[in-house]
C-alpha cells in the first residue's frame, strides 16, 4: 500500500484506529471518511464492475457513489461517513453484472 499522498494531512488532533482492508490506520476523529482516507494514501476505494477500473472520490457530496466501500459487511459512501474508532472498511466489489454483491 502507497503512503504518499497528493493531499494535506490533517492537523494534530485525536485519532482514532479503523481498518483499512485488514491493515490499521490512525485517522482523525469525527474527519469525513473519505479525505482522511485520501490524506492517508489511499486513492483506489472500489474497481468498477465491467472494465475493472479504479474509483475513488469524485463529488465529495454523495451524488456519484464512486466512494462506495464496504464498511462492516454494508456498501456505504465515504464522503457521508465520518471517522469513528474501530470502523472495519474494505474496498465495495460488486459483481460483474454490474449488480453490488453486498
């Protein structure tokens, strides 16, 4: 997994741990999911489902789903969630059909 980010790391505050496809990361409390993750490193939150594309963040206001990750076994958008201690996040699959699989 990449580390360096295009984007501004937070200011020093509280973090708190989530997880990240099985590996920790300390993200700042209350921050919108989907730029603590940017600023984290990570730019690929799902593949699409025909070309295998990668998608990350696009609207940042939830109208484009290209956020869209699982988050304890239920396909969410990262850019409506915001950091909280202990989230269990994995990449969205969707099968092939084009049909999410969650």
């Amino acid at each position: 997994m990449k580390t360096v980010s295009r984007f501004e790391r937070f200011e020093a505050g509280d973090t708190v741990t989530v997880h990240w496809d099985g590996t920790p990361l300390d993200l700042p409390e209350g921050a919108n999911l989907a730029a603590a993750l940017l600023a984290a490193g990570i730019d690929r939150f799902r593949d699409t489902p025909v070309s295998g594309a990668p998608r990350g963040p696009f609207c940042m206001m939830g109208a484009c789903f290209d956020c869209l990750v699982e988050i304890e076994g239920v396909a969410r958008q990262a850019c409506m969630i915001e950091v909280r201690a202990g989230l269990d996040i994995r990449p969205a699959h969707q099968s092939r059909e084009g049909h999410d699989a969650l």
